[in-house]
C-alpha cells in the first residue's frame, strides 16, 4: 500500500509537556483519514509539524517517501493544502481576491485555474461580496478553496465543521467527498464531530495522550460496530458453553451480560440455558456507534 504521511515515534515537548508522545500514524494514499482525539490530544500539534509549522523534539515522519530531514521536503509540502485551526481568510477581500492573493504568495505564474477552484467549493458567485459577509460555511469553504491554490493531492483540515450549523455541515461533507472521489485528493480530517466523521473516512487514526492507540479502516470499524444483541444471564460461564456449542459469535462484557453477535433463536437459546440452570434476565439489540468505540478505547468523554 502507498502512504502520503507516514510517522514514526514522533514526539513534540513544551516546557517539560509532551503534546506528541512516540506518534506513529499511517495515511495510505487516496484516503479519507479521520483523526480522532480529545481537545489537547496533540491534534493540532501533529498538523503544524507535518506542515512545517514547528519541528519535532525526537522521532520523524515522510511526506510523499520524504524524510522531514530532507532538505527537499519542501517539494513534498508543495504536494499539500491546509486549514488549521480557522482559515486564513482576509475578510475585506471577495473571494476572487482572497484566490489571487494566494497565488501570489505561492509565486504562481499566472491565476489559471481561479475560476474552477472557485466553482469546485461553491463560491463562484459571490461577486463582490466580501469574506466578512460571508456565512461561517461560506468562510470555510473558501479557506478550503485557498488551500486548493496550487493544485495539491493532500488536504489538511484542522476541525473544518466545528461552527457550521447542519446546512453548513453537509455541504463541507459534500465537498470533501467530491475532491476525493473526483480530484483523487488525500484529506486528513481532525475533528470532535464523530457522527459526522463516520460519513466521510475511509480510514480513522485514534489519538489519547499524544500516541496513537489504535488505526483502522472504516470496513474494520464497522465490524467492531456491527450490531448485536446484548443478553442479560445469571451465569455467563454457562452462556458461553451453549454459545459455542450454537457456534455463535459473541463477546462476553460483564460477569453478567454478553453480546451476542447473530440473529438468535430466543425460544432454542432460553431451553438450552435453562439445561444449564441460567436465567435469561433480559435481551435487548443495540449498535456500538463510534463514539462509544471511541470511549471504550480511551476512557474519555463526549468532546473528542
């Protein structure tokens, strides 16, 4: 598989506080990656040095195949577009000008290609309106248009829906699925919105404490969130016992509770349990959604 970042023990201090501790993350080519973690769980941190921001205290990473101790990783960083934290927006500028702008500081030639950018996120016609008048939505999507200047095949979003009211959020969902699925971009998404992550990502990388404590594929999410039925006994030794005996897939989560991974025959499953002197207490379908899985891997709240 071909990676556009790949990170190796990567570690980053402040005054004796480690924002990255020994990060080690993987980001395959034309996925959609989802950077899930707490506020000051070295989000943030992790998108400012990959964009050459700051500079790491020990560990490394590569860009496109280069080492960020490449004197050409800047070749690497040209490949990338980014929105961190707000975009760089100038507010009494359109976004015609905001564009142009850009080219400028990236020394392009000539504005070729503008007016397709600005198609692509929607703002092709807003005139002379200017940023300040914008919507929130219409802000970020033309921070995301500035980072587009230059034609890049990685995009980096630092929490690019956190605001936006549900219109909003569906059309920056939108347009991330478009440039992905039509530009072949790469996007790494941080963000605390898990719902809405669970929409777009191919891939999740979850964060606690500056490290990565587990990286998967949306496919592999889904099976660990697939749904099940969660059966309340008296004895789970003896759940087990019949459970396998059904070859049925299940994990046990309490003394008393398991959930049971398959469409079960409730009548067949109490006589079986009932042979083995338990009691079925109660039975209930659930869904793990994300955002539980999200708990359960880090032991934390809600604001991710």
């Amino acid at each position: 598989m071909e990676y556009v970042l790949k990170t190796s023990a990567l570690g980053k201090n402040y005054k004796g506080f480690k924002a990255l501790n020994g990060l080690s993350m993987n980001i395959p080519k034309g996925a959609i990656y989802g950077f899930v973690g707490k506020n000051g769980a070295g989000k943030t941190t992790l998108i400012r040095l990959i964009c050459g921001l700051q500079e790491p205290t020990s560990g490394g990473y590569t860009l496109y195949g280069r080492e960020n101790t490449d004197r050409d990783i800047v070749k690497s960083r040209r490949r990338m577009g980014a929105v961190v934290e707000n975009p760089s927006v100038y507010f009494d500028m359109t976004a015609v000008d905001n564009l142009k702008q850009q080219y400028r500081i990236l020394g392009l030639p000539s504005f070729d290609g503008l007016a397709d950018i600005l198609k692509l996120v929607g703002l092709d016609n807003t005139g002379k309106k200017k940023a300040k008048n914008f919507s929130l939505g219409m802000r970020q999507r033309l921070g995301i248009a500035i980072a587009l200047v230059g034609a890049p095949d990685f995009l980096v979003l630092d929490e690019p829906v956190n605001g936006l009211d549900p219109q909003g959020i569906i059309e920056i969902r939108e347009l991330i699925l478009k440039l992905n699925r039509e530009q072949q971009i790469t996007v790494l998404i941080s963000s605390h919105i898990l719902d809405e992550l669970s929409k777009l990502t191919t891939h999740y990388g979850f964060i606690d404490n500056g490290h990565i404590v587990k990286e998967m594929s949306a496919a592999e999410l889904e099976a660990v969130c697939k749904k099940c039925v969660r059966v309340e006994v008296s004895n789970t030794k003896a759940l087990s016992r019949v459970l396998d005996g059904m070859e049925i897939d299940y994990k046990i989560v309490t003394s008393k509770t398991a959930d049971v991974y398959a469409r079960v025959n409730i009548s067949q499953l109490t006589a079986a349990l009932a042979k083995e002197n338990c009691e079925v207490i109660s039975m209930q379908e659930r869904e793990e959604s994300l955002e539980s899985y999200y708990v359960s891997l880090v032991g934390g709240g809600k604001n991710a």
